[in-house]
C-alpha cells in the first residue's frame, strides 16, 4: 500500500474495530449518533462503560463522528 492510499487518522482503526467487536463501523456511529450533545469525552466514557470498548477504538470512533457531523 502506498503512502498515498494509506488511511490516517480515526479510521485507521476501523478495521481492527470491526474485528474485535464483530460490529461494523456504521454501528458503532450509529450508537453515537444517538447520544449526540454530549461531550467528546463523555461519549468515549459511555463507549467504554456500556459497550466495553477500549479507549484508543472509542476515542477514534468519536473523532471521526464529530468531525464528520462538523464538516457536513
């Protein structure tokens, strides 16, 4: 894979997200989507306490989801 194609960031995780919780990515937004209003790190928290997902995969789901709704 080149540099050019590789994916950065947030999504980056995504597919060791996918494989570890056996859930797609589009779930897990789904799941923030749901919670929106709150705060980034109140949102990881929730991930992690009610969905036990770990920090580094919740965190980058969050990220992404609110960059994603700042740039639509």
């Amino acid at each position: 894979m080149s540099e050019q194609t590789k994916v950065k960031g947030p999504a980056s995780y995504f597919p060791s997200i996918e494989k570890t919780y056996g859930q797609p990515v589009s779930h897990w937004l789904e799941l923030i989507g749901s919670v929106s209003g709150k705060k980034h790190m109140e949102i990881v928290s929730w991930l992690k306490t009610e969905h036990g997902l770990g920090h580094g995969h919740a965190n980058a789901l969050v990220a992404y989801f609110l960059a994603s709704a700042k740039n639509s």
